[in-house]
C-alpha cells in the first residue's frame, strides 16, 4: 500500500517574518556550554586506565 506524499507547508507573510525574526533572536542568544567539569572526570578516568 502506497501512502500518499503530503504537501509542506510554507510559512508566508508575517508569520515567515515572525518565524525568522524568532529564529533570528533564539541564534543570538544562545549560550555557551561548559564541559570543565566532564574534561576533569575524562581526563581522570584515563589517567587511572594509563592512557594518559
């Protein structure tokens, strides 16, 4: 049974601005992540395994 190829929808007019313009402040305001604690343990784990 073949199933049928829907249509995407396409934003348009002030939502695709709204859209974009979200998009656009959600991009600017991301964060950094800090992983120093994860390095510490990865790096205790291998020195343990002598790996490093």
């Amino acid at each position: 049974m073949a199933l049928e190829i829907k249509a995407i929808p396409t934003l348009r007019g002030k939502e695709a601005e709204r859209f974009v313009k979200e998009a656009d402040k959600a991009y600017r305001n991301k964060g950094k992540t800090d992983f120093t604690k994860q390095v510490k343990i990865a790096r205790a784990i291998l020195k343990k395994a002598k790996m490093l």
